[in-house]
C-alpha cells in the first residue's frame, strides 16, 4: 500500500458466502466488489434472497466470506479472529437493526452505554457519552425510561444513539425504517442524513423502500448473489 | 470489567427476582440445613461436656444391677445402704466423696394442685456435690437430715405447677402419705443433655426418704467423686473390689452393680451426636448438589431466552471472553446471593433449635465459610456450561432470533 494514497475505508473484492453443501448449497454472495469511501452514504436495494443482508453481516464482519478479500481500513479482516472482529465492531462500526434490538426492561441511557462498557471506558465517562449519544438523537429527557415506554420511532432513535455513543466511522443500518410510518421514517432519515452530513460519518444502509434511499447518495442493487448496478444518485433535499 | 460483569448481574438478577430467587431456592435450603444441622449438633456437644463439666469429670455413680442407670432407680437388683457409701467414702483412699440417695416419681399435691415429679432423698453432702444450689429460703441442716424431718426443698418447674404467684415457703405439700414443709426453691438447671428438666424434682432428705416413702433402708445410687489427684480408673478398681467384698459376690461370679464412669457417657453422647450430626450434613449436603443442578438448569434456560441479548451483545463489540464472563459472573453472583440466604437461614433455624432444645447456641464460623465458599463453587461449576454456550453463539444467528 503506498503511503500517501488514503485506503478505502471498505473494500470488498470477489467476496462470494455459501451456506450448507451439496444439494442444500444456497450461494448467498457470488463474488462482490464493492467500495466505499469515508463519508460516503449507500443504500443496498433488492430482492430479498439477493444476498444484501449477507452483504451487510460481511461488512460487519459479524459473517466471514466463504472466499475473497475484505479490507477495513487498509486491514484484511478476513484473517481476523472471531475476538478481533469483535474489538474492530467495537471501535469502528455501529449497528441500526430493523427491529431496533434494545436491551428490555433497561433504560434507554443503560441501552446507549452498553457497547461503551465492552470498551473498558470508566463509568463517569461512558455516562457523559451515552447523554451526548441521547442528546443527538433528540432523547435526552427520555434517557431513563425503558424501551416499552418509548414509541417505535424513539426506540430506534435510542439505537441510533447506542450505533453513535463508541464514535464510529461507519454505521451499518438493516432496514431502520421498516417497522415505521412514514413520518417516522422520514425523521430517522434525516437524523442519519444528518450525522453522514455534519460528522462525516459513512452510513450503509439496506432498504426496499424507494423513499428511504432517495437519501442515499449512492444506489447499490443487488439482484441473485450479485451487484447488478452501483451508481451515484442526485440527492434531494426536503 | 469484572466490576462491571458484576454490576450488570446483579441488575439480571434483579430484574427477574422472582425466578432468581426461586432458582437459587436449592442452594438456599441446602446451606441453610447444612449450616442448622452443624450449629445444633455442635451445640449439643458442647452442652454434654458442659453437662459433664459441672459433674465434675471425676464423677462415679454405683447403682445396682448391671443395667446400668434407670429411669426412676428401682430395680429388682439388690439395693445399697447408706452403710455401704460410708464404707466407700472412709475405706477408699482414692474417693473424696460418696453419697447415697434415693430417686422415685411420685406426684406431688397443693390444695387441689397436683404434679408428676422426680422425687430425691438427697444429704447436704450430695446437694453440694451436685451443684444444687438453693435461690429462696435454705436447704435442710443436718439435724432435720438424720432426724428425718419432713422438709422439702422444691425445683423451679415443680413450684410454678403447684404455686404459680404464691410464695410457697412455710406451705405444705402432700408426697403421697407424707405432708412436708416448703423450706427452699432450687436455683434453676435447665435441661439435661438427655433433655430431662432438672428443675422438675423435689428434694427430701434421704432418711425421711426412707422412713417416710419407701418403707425401707434401700438407697438407689451412691454418688461419688474420686479425688482429684488419682485417676478416675483407679477408684473404679477401688469401688468395685469393695462392693463385691461387701456385698459378699465370690470370685467367680459377677458383679450385681454397676459403676458408671460419667466421662465414659459423656463420649459415648459426643460420639452419637457427631456421627448424627455427618450424616445429617451429608444429606443437606446432597440438597446442595441438587440446588446446584438447578441453578444449571435456569441459567441454560436464561442464556437460550437471552439469545437476542446476547447478539446485540456480541453485534456491540462484546469479545466472547466478555459474555462468558458475564454469565459465568451472574450465576456466581446468583448463587452466593442463595448461599448468604441460606447462611442467615440455618443460623435462624439454628438458633430456633438451640432454643427449643435448650442448648448453646454454637455457630462455626468455618462451617459458615465453606458454605459459603461451596456456593461460589456451584455458581462456577454449574454456571460455567450455560456461560460457554452463551460466549459460542453466532452473532448473527443469535440477533434473528425471536
């Protein structure tokens, strides 16, 4: 790698995953190249049982291809350990899950410190950032009240804050939309058009819905295991 | 972080504490017997050597026949006379003390009161030996003694039956055919290590005992005491060789007493109350292994209904030595939250039972560390394979699960 040349933040190369053998062999991803930049903001489309869920598990390296190369930060992860993949989730990516995935029955400011505590960070501190994580998201007066308390749109927003609290590069969103209405929807894509806009922080993001991506400034669709088109995209703002 | 895995257990315990409590129901009882069972034993222990210890360890009773000591003292054996502790007591170089006296139930009458009692025909000299000391009014002298006055000195139990809130001394009590004069009140004893009341008797003197009661010169037991300086096994030798020249047995046959070393008995109660105490134990003990099969069985079941937890866990950036620790964690926690339960359990029923049965209260600290300690040990023996299995789920797998 040559110094002055900055790598891709992520860069996939003929990533391919096969689950199972034989006859029950289903080929989720049959050889990728996909990279993003730091600050970039995707949104991977498609059918479902394209692979962009296996796409994302890979980018998260909460899944390891079966073949290929995966370069986070200039560092291969697929020679990672399943510890060290845990430690670069930790440092480096935050997660938004569809159905928000809280911890229950704990308040939205324990939900927002959690991943701060795998980082070893004194309890005075990870409080401080947790209420910053909140405060972005709007939520700072519900920080004590527990997710049933809170409505769905709020529930993910505290996600939101829990992906933000460690300070990410990249947030990694599996349909954060799909479990709400559309004013809903619209108010989380713009918390996240926010922090991709002002903190430069990279957001990939899986949707079906045309609306939700219109955010997006780079289209991705996947079709049978494949990218079948990657191109950029005019965002609209309003 | 262990600080940490700490505090977010206790907040998983907490957040259930209903099943948490239930779960750790068997390491709560299991300790809680164990720690009873070891305080009441020991307990009982200590108050036979105690017993033993107000005896005197060089205490001796010669009674009659080879059945050894009997309920109530009459036997179909041949009985002594005082002539016979006289004998011991001026012939024997080896005894301090000998003195006869005579025991039989009898019920004991006040106005239209009446209660069921030991009955002793004591001497001064036996009193003293005895330790019976006297609370209210006096013992009989030794005039009232050899002239078989009719005089009785009342236990404390036997004075709240026949008395209750009157003053009894100067009354009279009816002893089957003899009305005797209340002249003192013993000073309480409590219960033996058999579990008999010592303070439900009655004493006379031994001659008004005999003229009065048995219609005889018999006496029941003699009570003796070796002098301190010589071994009690000596005396023994001494008192048998005398009683057989007494009571004119021949070589070849054999002996129509018995002579009852109190130290003998007291480690004959030692011995009997350890072996139960064991085995009483090992059974708790068994209770310990099944709470502890029980704790595995709720955490299995916790880390299957946490499996989301667990995945967002993991989705977080938690290293699988992280959630390991966590559970490994909460089921030490959980069950030492069970094993200081049970430790305040068993230490309550113990000193329930020391009170009921009217011995020392007598909690072993060490007892109370190994439990202790043991319910850390099942937390991290029971806890670990449902810990292991939660720190191998697969992310991904875990974070779809409903």
């Amino acid at each position: 790698m040559s110094p002055d040349a900055e790598p891709p933040q992520i860069a996939l190369r003929a990533i391919t995953r096969v689950y199972g053998q034989g006859e029950a062999m289903v080929r989720a991803l049959r050889g990728i190249d996909l990279t993003v930049e730091a600050g970039d903001f995707l949104a991977i489309m498609g059918p479902s049982g394209s692979g962009k869920s296996t796409a994302m598990n890979v980018i998260g390296c909460l899944d390891t291809p079966s073949a290929g190369s995966y370069h986070f930060q200039g560092v291969d992860v697929s020679g990672l350990s399943r510890d060290q993949r845990a430690l670069l989730r930790r440092n480096y990516l935050g997660f938004v899950f569809q159905g928000y995935n809280l911890l229950p029955r704990t308040s939205a400011l324990d939900n927002v410190e959690l991943p701060l505590i795998y980082k070893g960070l004194p309890r005075a501190q990870r409080i401080a950032m947790a209420r910053e994580a909140l405060d972005k998201v709007g939520l700072a007066h519900r920080a004590h009240h527990d997710p049933s308390e809170l409505s769905g749109g709020q529930q993910q927003r505290v996600a939101i804050a829990r992906a933000l609290a460690g300070h990410p590069g990249v947030i990694l969103a599996d349909e954060p939309t799909g479990n709400l209405d559309t004013t809903r929807s619209r108010e989380i894509m713009e918390l996240l058009s926010g922090l991709n806009r002002d903190d430069g922080i990279t957001i990939v993001m899986v949707t079906h819905e045309e609306d939700m991506a219109e955010y997006a400034r780079r289209h991705v669709n996947f079709l049978d295991g494949l990218i079948a088109e990657d191109h950029l995209h005019q965002v609209t703002e309003g | 972080m262990l600080l940490e895995a700490f505090r977010l257990a206790l907040h998983a315990i907490f957040r259930n504490a209903l099943r948490s409590f239930l779960t750790v129901l068997g390491i709560v009882i299991g300790v809680a017997s164990v720690i009873a069972m070891v305080t009441i034993g020991q307990g009982s222990q200590l108050r036979v050597t105690r017993d033993m210890e107000s005896l005197g360890t060089n205490t001796v009773m010669v009674v009659p026949g080879q059945g050894g000591m009997r309920q109530g003292g009459f036997t179909a054996d041949r009985p002594f006379t005082i002539a016979d502790a006289e004998a011991i007591q001026q012939d024997l170089s080896t005894v301090a003390i000998a003195a006869p006296y005579n025991i039989t139930g009898i019920t004991a009458v006040y106005g239209n009161q009446n209660h069921f009692t030991q009955l002793v025909g004591a001497t001064t000299e036996l009193m003293d030996a005895m330790n019976w000391s006297i609370a209210e009014g006096r013992a009989f002298s030794e005039a009232e003694e050899r002239a078989g006055r009719p005089v009785c000195v009342l236990g404390q139990t036997v004075r709240e039956e026949l008395f209750g809130s009157i003053p009894p001394l100067g009354q009279t009590v009816r002893l089957e055919s003899l009305a005797c004069e209340v002249i003192g009140i013993l000073e309480s004893k409590g219960a033996t290590s058999f579990g008999e009341d010592q303070d439900d008797t009655v004493a006379i003197p031994l001659k008004t005992f005999q003229r009065r009661i048995a219609g005889n010169d018999d006496v029941s037991i003699i009570f003796i005491e070796a002098r301190a300086d010589v071994s009690t096994v000596r005396a023994i030798r001494d008192i048998e060789a005398l009683m057989r020249d007494r009571r004119r047995i021949s070589s070849g046959e054999e002996d129509d007493f018995s002579v009852i070393d109190m130290k003998q008995i007291a480690s004959i109660l030692t011995g009997i109350t350890s072996v139960l105490t064991g085995l009483l134990s090992a059974v708790a003990g068994v209770s310990l292994l099944v709470g502890g099969i029980g704790i595995m069985n709720i955490m299995l079941v916790s880390v299957t209904e946490r499996t989301r937890e667990i995945g967002i866990r993991l989705a977080v950036g938690a290293q699988a030595g992280q959630v390991l620790m966590q559970f490994l964690v909460e089921a030490i926690v959980l069950s030492l939250l069970g094993g200081v339960m049970g430790i305040a359990l068993g230490l309550a029923l113990g000193a329930l039972g020391a009170h009921l049965m009217a011995i020392p209260f007598a909690p072993d600290p060490f007892v109370i560390l190994v439990a202790f300690a043991f319910s850390a040990g099942v937390g991290v023996i029971f806890g670990y394979f449902p810990a292991r299995r939660a720190a191998r789920m697969d992310p991904i797998q875990a974070l779809r699960h409903q």
